[in-house]
C-alpha cells in the first residue's frame, strides 16, 4: 500500500465519482484510478467501495477506512513539511494564507507586522479557499490564515477581524441594477447564483439563512467554485448573488454591487492560528503585542484589538 493509493481513495470519497475525481483532483485517467483503488482494496483485503448504476457509495469498511486514510495523509504531509523547514535552517519559514480575493487588503498589513522580521523570514503566501486554509493550519503547512471561523476545527484559534455586509451583485446592464438596493423578492424572481457548499461553507450558512428568515424557500439555480466562475453565470443566465462587501474590489465593469434592502447579512473574517504552533510568528498578530500596533489596544474587545493591530 502506497500514499498515492490513499489519495486517490480519498479523492474518490470526497468527490462520490471516479469521473470528478480522475478529471478535477488527480488529473489522470479513470481506468488507472479504478486500477489503483482495485488494488487498495486487494491490499486491504475488503471491499471499500460500492460501484452501482446510480453511482458510488463507500461501505461500513471504506467509511472506517477514509478517516485512518485521511490522518495519515495529514501526517504525512507534516512530516514532509518538518523535514523541508529542517534543511532550511537559515530562515524561519513563515506561511500566510489569504481567503482568496481577501490577500488585496491583507498582505500588506501583515508584511507591516513582520517588516523588522522580513529579512530572518522565508514569507510564503497562499490564496485558497476557507477549507483549504483550515486544513493547512491543522496539518502544520500554514501559520496563519485569513479566513472564515470554523467551530469545529479542533486545535485552531479564530480572532475576527472585520464582520462583512453581503451585496447583491448583478449584471450592469440588468434592468434591477438601476435600483439603489435589492430586495428579497428581487431576488426571488431572477436566477440565484451561489458558492457551492463544498468551497464556501460559512458563506452558504449565512446565505442560507437570510434567505430562510426572509421566507424564502430558494434553492440555487446554478453554483460555483470561484468568484471568476459565480460572475460568468450572473453575465450569462442575468442572474443575481449574495457575495461579501470585498468581492466589489474584484468585479469587471459588467457587473455592479448593489446593497440589500433592510438589515444586511453579515459575514465574520477571522486571523485563525494553530493553537499548538511553536513559531513566535504567529503571536505577532495577536491582541496586545507591542510590535503589531502602533496604537494602545488594551481596552478594545479582542476582535477590535487585532483589528486595531492589522490596521
């Protein structure tokens, strides 16, 4: 048994199809992948995956057998990190990670912070998703991360630096894009356009639950990976999303953010940190450290002190 053998495994659960994960994740061919996975199951001696004509499923041992996959490939991607800062002992590695799109705002306050640093520091900076960047800070690759909180990332810090109001963002020339602010029911009538929740948890449960409070019932007409991806369907169905206030720095002149009428949802983003991490870098960021504000911050909440610090 191979680590490769436990990837592909993983892809395949992950993504519930041979066909999504050959082509999207592991970029080989679908009968190799099927080759490779028979031969996982030969090693481990069960059967780890259902094939039917309605798709795949894992069985009892292929569930018990994704969690132990999964920890594995976590270990030994922080064993292969700890081994390369090893022979890199001239500078302390540093990794940042950004919520993609947020690293406009972001990078240039952190490289404030570790500016007396910069010159004993090997920065590497990231862009990825939310559950990417989580998974970075728990397998040790990344230091600290731009992105949204999740509860549920045991061994993980969450310190909120802004809250962000949610916009309607539309097609410039659609006929609701000469209105001051949207409503819910503008909303309704349009093809809605979402993050899937597979890339964009937190932002889907706010989403989700606007929409559930303002008593709609709406399901997605299509969803999307990427904000490129999100403003292709608005231009090509005229259709309509709820993105957060920073994806206005991002959109092309094709397309406008209009405000929601009434109370707007709002959306947290949080410098998170591995709790366990032994590098003094991270604590750079953290609320009432010297280097990191110019400005006395002890009688802010924490959210306002670390975003007094970053500012």
């Amino acid at each position: 048994m191979e680590l490769r053998h436990l990837r592909y495994f993983v892809a395949v659960a992950e993504e519930g199809s041979f066909t999504r994960a050959a082509e999207q994740r592991l970029h080989t061919a679908q009968p190799s992948l099927s080759r490779q996975i028979r031969d996982l199951e030969r090693d481990v001696g069960a059967n780890l995956i259902l094939r039917g004509p309605r798709g795949l499923e894992l069985t009892e041992a292929g569930r018990v057998f994704l969690d132990h996959a999964r920890l594995i490939l976590s270990q030994a991607e922080a064993a292969s990190e700890a081994a390369r800062r090893a022979a890199r002992p001239a500078k302390t590695p540093f990794t940042a990670g950004f919520l993609t799109g947020h690293e406009i705002e972001w990078l240039p306050k952190v490289l404030e912070i570790l500016r007396g640093d910069l010159a004993k520091i090997e920065l590497t900076v990231h862009s990825a998703s939310s559950p990417e960047l989580t998974r970075a800070l728990l397998n040790g690759t990344m230091d600290v991360a731009f992105l949204r909180p999740d509860n549920a990332a045991v061994g993980l810090a969450f310190e909120t630096v802004t809250n962000e109001k949610l916009y309607a963002l539309l097609p410039a020339d659609h006929p609701l894009a000469k209105r001051k602010a949207i409503g819910i029911d503008d909303i309704a009538r349009v093809p809605f356009v979402s993050f899937a929740k597979k890339y964009a948890p937190a932002l889907r449960l706010v989403i989700d639950g606007y929409l559930s409070r303002s008593g709609i019932e709406l399901t997605p007409a299509h969803e999307a990976e990427t904000l490129p991806m999100v403003i292709s369907l608005i231009l090509s169905t005229a259709g309509i999303s709820l993105l957060p206030e920073y994806t206005r720095k991002l959109i092309p002149p094709s397309v406008v953010a209009r405000p929601l009428r009434g109370e707007a949802p709002t959306i947290p983003l949080a410098i998170g940190y591995s709790k366990t991490n032994p590098s003094p870098l991270p604590r750079l960021f953290l609320p009432q450290n010297p280097k990191s504000s110019a400005m006395p911050v002890r009688s802010l909440s924490a959210s306002r002190r670390i975003a007094a610090n970053l500012a």
